[in-house]
C-alpha cells in the first residue's frame, strides 16, 4: 500500500476502492481529478481516448456515492461487456435493462433498481420513455447519471441519434442527479451542445489526450476513382496489418473488399445490410486476428477497441472531421507507429453536398467545407486537426505529409515521396 503513501484522505480512499474493489493497481491520467469532481456533486463532461479508462470513473464514484448509477450506452454489446465486468469484481451488483430481455427478465431487474439491490443500472438512451422505468429509477434514487458516447448528442458532431435528445428531460425527471457525460471525441461546438442538451450545470470539462502523434497523417489526391480505387488496394496490399478501409457505401465496401481478395490479402467487409448476427461474427473475426483488413462503412467502429491497427485509410471523404478523427483515432492505439490516409477527388464533396438535403442542411454543408478544407491544406494537418478541437498544439508535426514535404525540400533535394505507397526514396 506504499501507493497511498503521502496522498490527501480523499486521494487514499479513490485508491483504496478503485483497489480493492475493481482490482486497478493505480489510477490513471485524469482518472482521479473527475472522480473528485463528482463526489464534489459537480456535472463533469469527460473527454478522453478509447482504452483510456473512462468507465473506471464512474464505477469507482460510484461506489463512494449513496444511491444508484444510471448509465446510458447505445450499444447493447458495451452494456453486457460492463455488466460482466462489474459483477465479477468485488463491487455492487450490476443490471442490465434492454430490448433483449424477456418480460420475467426485465421485471426482475426492475425490481433489483426498485429494491435498492442494484448498484449499477444500464439502459439504452430509448428505454427512457417507459414510465415505469422512470418509476423504477426514482425509488432507487440515482445519485449519478452517465451518458456514455455523449457526442452522439450533438446535430453537428459523427453519429448524432435523436433519441440522446430525451436525455436532458429525463434526467430533471430524475431530480437532477450528478451528471457524467463521457466521448471520446468532441469539438468545442459539440461539446457545448452536450453541455446544454443534457441542463449541466456549471460543469468541470476535463478534456485531454487527442494528440496522437504516433499515427501518420496524409491525403492523396485524385483525377478519377479508377486510379484511387487502383491506389487504395496497391497501398493496402503493400502495407502493414492489420487495417481498417472505411467507404461511403455498401457497394464499395464489397466491391473493394473483393479487389483486395483478389490481390493476396484477406479481408472482410461489413455495414448495416447485414444481419445483426452476421455483423458480430465478422466483427469478432476482425477483434481475433482472423483477417487483414476490414473495409465498412461508418456502420463498423463504436465500441471497437483493437490496439494494433496499423492503419486506417478513407475511400470516400468524411462528412466531417468529427467523424474523420473519430475513425483515424482506431489505428496505432498501442503507441506504435500507424498511418491515416484519406483518398481524395474533388467531386467526391460534390456527391457528399447532393445528400445532404433535408433538416439541418447549412451544418451538413458547412461540416463537409472544413473537411474539404483539411483535404487541401498544404500546412500541418496535425495543428488544424487539433486546433479545431480547442488543442492549441503549434506545428510542424514532423509526421504529416505535409510537414514531411516541407522537411524533404528544406534538407534534401535527392529525396522524394512516392506517391503510391506514401514513403521517401532517393531520386535516381
């Protein structure tokens, strides 16, 4: 217990539990400061990397809070993977209340919440229109409420589900418990959306980590898509596995997981035409090394958490850079070297501008020009990525092309990027 050693009483306690209960040998960077925010009753929107230690903050606050935790996940796998974990531990009893459960199952779960017998609550954001959930959740008396990929709240970040949108009046339903909004990725408009959609109060925001300097940033462009689809399966056939090809349609993420077969590697393809099953197994193909590639659509990604992606390239243009970071931020997790490449035509923003009729037509419009925009820029992709998320990081990166160019030019003139695999050679 040397670790506890020369901390504050509160310090020693957040340990002690998160030791004790939860098996966590030490906490994490920033995982102690939001604890204490919340046990201070302070709304806390948290925003930090995948694999990060997020969920660890509220099963410890938890655990140090009289009544019980509600936590909102839109994924039901994410639910049943932290229910399992949370009950194998040496904590309080966790639930799961979901569309899965049969009628005797869902009514013996809310009679857990209703008896106080349940700690830890989870439930998908449209579960909260049942009235006899909310009821339920009320005898409980919730102290903490976490919204887990709370940017799915805002209309101008990736992934905006209307049904987050219930969240805020739930919540003063409730009486306003502490709230935890948790993401992993948010701009300073969609963090202020989260803010105000959810009624936080004077919230702390404790926003770190969207650097990744060990992923390499580049964009190829392109005259027609016959050379960009021929670029795209060149450079994945040649490069490191395993990766993620992330495409704008279904078709091509079967056409292109095809040419690929076709070239040596073993791929597999997913999106939201196949089945619920069919996606999971492919998925967990995918997660045990059973493939080199995937290539899918923005369908494939929430929850995925694989460490040695080695690269992740974009066939179709985001539509916007949320959505962009978001993805490129599933490569090199474990700190190794990783690559992101975005393949680019101009007309490829005018398909984009086509579809994007309909409500909230000016954001759509203006979220594709700054996309556009990090396509065509010819300073450090790094310092515009992060800069837009309220990082005040100064280039040059030293691990963009651009940047890369720049340093070629200034220090070597012999040196040149090969344009169909991305790395330099001598000129002969």
């Amino acid at each position: 217990m040397d670790k506890l050693k020369g901390r504050d009483p509160t310090a020693r306690q957040i340990l002690a539990v998160a030791q004790k209960s939860f098996g966590y040998e030490a906490l994490r960077s920033g995982q102690e400061e939001a604890i204490r925010t919340l046990l201070e009753g302070k709304d806390t929107l948290v925003v930090q990397p995948t694999g990060s230690g997020k969920s660890a903050i509220y099963q410890i606050a938890g655990l140090m809070m009289e009544g019980s935790v509600l936590v909102i996940s839109p994924l039901i796998a994410l639910q049943k993977d932290q229910v399992d974990s949370i009950n194998a531990q040496e904590a309080d009893e966790a639930v799961v209340i979901n569309s899965t459960l049969r009628v005797a199952e869902s009514r013996e779960a809310l009679c857990k919440v209703e008896g106080g017998d349940a700690k830890y609550v989870f439930l998908a954001p449209e579960q909260l229109h049942k009235e006899d959930l909310i009821s339920s959740l009320k005898e409980s008396k919730v102290s903490l409420v976490v919204v887990d990929e709370a940017h799915c709240i805002s209309q101008w970040g990736h992934d905006f589900r209307p049904e987050y949108l219930q969240i805020g009046d739930a919540i003063e339903e409730l009486g306003h418990p502490t709230i935890l909004a948790l993401t992993a990725t948010a701009s300073k408009r969609v963090r202020h959306e989260i803010v105000n959609s959810l009624g936080m109060k004077s919230p702390k925001l404790l926003v770190r980590g969207f650097d990744r300097p060990n992923i390499y940033l580049r964009v190829d462009h392109f005259s027609s898509k016959e050379e960009k689809v021929e670029a795209l399966v060149r450079r994945a056939s040649w490069a490191e596995k395993p990766g993620i090809i992330y495409t704008g349609t279904r078709k091509s993420a079967e056409e292109i997981s095809h040419l690929l077969k076709g070239s040596g590697v073993k791929p597999l393809f997913y999106h939201a035409g196949l089945k619920a099953d069919e996606r999971a197994e492919i998925q967990d193909q995918f997660m045990r090394g059973q493939a080199d590639v995937i290539v899918a659509t923005n369908a494939f990604g929430m929850g995925v958490d694989k460490s040695d992606v080695r690269f992740v390239y974009h066939f179709d243009i985001c539509d916007s850079l949320d959505s962009y970071y978001q993805e490129i931020g599933r490569a090199g997790r474990d700190g190794e070297k990783a690559e992101a490449t975005l393949f680019f035509r101009t007309e490829d923003v005018g398909l984009q501008k086509f579809h994007a009729g309909g409500e909230y037509k000016e954001i759509k419009l203006e979220r594709l020009r700054l996309m556009q925009e990090y396509a065509d820029l010819t300073s450090c992709r790094r310092e515009f990525l992060l800069q837009y998320f309220g990082d005040d990081f100064q280039g040059p990166c030293g691990n963009c092309d651009n940047c890369e160019a720049t340093l070629d030019s200034n220090q070597d003139p012999d040196i040149e990027v090969d344009p169909s695999i991305g790395t330099r050679r001598e000129v002969a």
